[in-house]
C-alpha cells in the first residue's frame, strides 16, 4: 500500500480521531511471527502531527471497513472509556448461507477460548465472556449451493470473533469464514463481513459522528443478489471530509 492509498481509504478526519475503510485480508498489527499490518501505513495519516495516529479498537484481518484511530494520547483515552462503556455504535454487514427463522432476533451467547494451542478461536461457553448481538434481515437470494442471506448485525460487546461464533452456532455461518463455516482453508471466497458504519459519541457539545464505509468488492457480488443496490452521491458541504478540523 502506497501512502496515497491510504490516504484514499480516509473516511472521516477531526482533530481528536480518524476514521479508515480497513481492507481485507491485513492485519491490523504486527503479529508475533511479524509481517506486515495496517499500522505500517498509519505515517501517511499524521496531518501535521509528531506521532502517528494509534489504533483506538481492532478489526479481524480479514474483516473489512470502518476502523478508528485516535490522533493523540488523550483522544486514545477517550475513545477507550468510549469502547469500554459500549457507548459505541457498530453496524456490520454480513452474507451468510442459509437464513434466520425470523427477520429479527437476539443472540445472547458467552464466548470463551477454544483451547490453548488455537490462539484466538472461540468457542460458546456458559462460563465464559458475556456476548450479546442483535441482527436483522436485509436481503436474501438462492445461491448455486442454497440460500443466501444479507443480514445487518450490531454487537453490544465486543468479543473476538463474536459475529463470526455467534452466526456459526446459530446456524447460518458467514460465507468465506474457514474457522467457524464450511469454507476451505487457502480458497478464494474471501469472508463476507464488513464493518459497515461506526457512531462515535466524541464530542459533548456536538451530535455522534457516523460514518460509513462503502461496500468491498468482494461482497458486491453477493449483496446485489440479496437486492442490494448500490447508491453513488456527490460529496457536499457537509460531509465528514470536508467539513474537517485539522488540529
């Protein structure tokens, strides 16, 4: 990635956070074997600034879109008691195989770990971490291997891979997802999860920001056959880039 590229993936810009559309299949840190991460690129994002933005929460590597930074020590502590309290908002998208029973539902799940030796993989546990999400039905369509379903789910916490278990266990598993779904390990269906909008409650004297991170590619394909339509508008006055403040 280019520092342009990154620039390019700039949602929304104030002085205390940003906002950037994460892309797939990058780690969002370095890992302990190494490699490269998202925070490699964060230099291009300074804005005049002495440090790099910082990572205010994490995204799964190969889960992409809205994804906050905060700009300095004190808006990193912020936006910390922000996450910790669940004043945060969180909208994802996802495209699964089969379909819910109903067009809405709750799921009320704890999360633990899987075991030692899987590092991240959860697993349902009554004894382990609450995990509570709420979904909705967007969409549906009858794909080659059977029916596939758009669905809009909201987190009210914060697990690891809390959407990818809690849609697995439900029975409806998010396409693309080689731990907790039915596709193979190395195979070209990237997952189908995408961190679609994100309100952050950041100011006391002004309304949340929201914003929202376009569609990926690789979703496009399958989210139009749920009856997604993709809509295009001009920017305006108004609109998170240009209405920024830059200290």
């Amino acid at each position: 990635m280019t520092p342009e590229e990154m620039l390019s993936r700039l949602l929304y810009r104030d002085g205390l956070m940003l906002v950037i559309d994460k892309p797939a299949g990058l780690s969002v840190h370095r890992g302990p074997k190494g490699g490269a991460s998202l925070e490699d690129y964060f230099e291009a994002l300074r804005f005049g600034l002495p440090r790099d933005p910082a990572l205010a929460h994490r995204l799964d590597r190969d889960t992409s879109g809205c994804l906050v930074l905060g700009r300095h020590r004190k808006a990193l502590a912020k936006l910390g008691d922000l996450f910790k309290q669940r004043r945060i908002g969180k909208t994802y998208w996802a495209v699964v195989e089969g379909r819910p029973a109903t067009d809405t539902g709750h799921i009320d799940m704890p999360l633990g770990k899987r075991d030692d030796t899987r590092g991240w993989w959860m697993k349902p546990d009554p004894n382990g971490q609450p995990a509570q999400t709420d979904w909705r039905v967007r969409g549906e369509a009858n794909g080659p291997t059977g029916r596939l379903t758009w669905l809009e789910l909201e987190p009210r916490t914060g697990r690891t891979h809390q959407l990818r278990v809690h849609c697995a266990e439900m029975g409806w598993p998010i396409v693309g997802d080689p731990v907790y779904g039915t596709a193979a390990r190395g195979g070209d269906t990237p997952l189908h999860l995408h961190a679609r909008g994100i309100v952050v409650p950041i100011s006391n004297s002004k309304p949340p920001v929201s914003v929202e991170a376009p569609a990926p590619a690789h979703m496009l394909g399958k989210l139009a056959a749920c009856g997604w339509v993709e809509t295009v508008r001009p920017r305006e006055s108004g609109d998170p880039l240009l209405d920024q403040h830059t200290t």
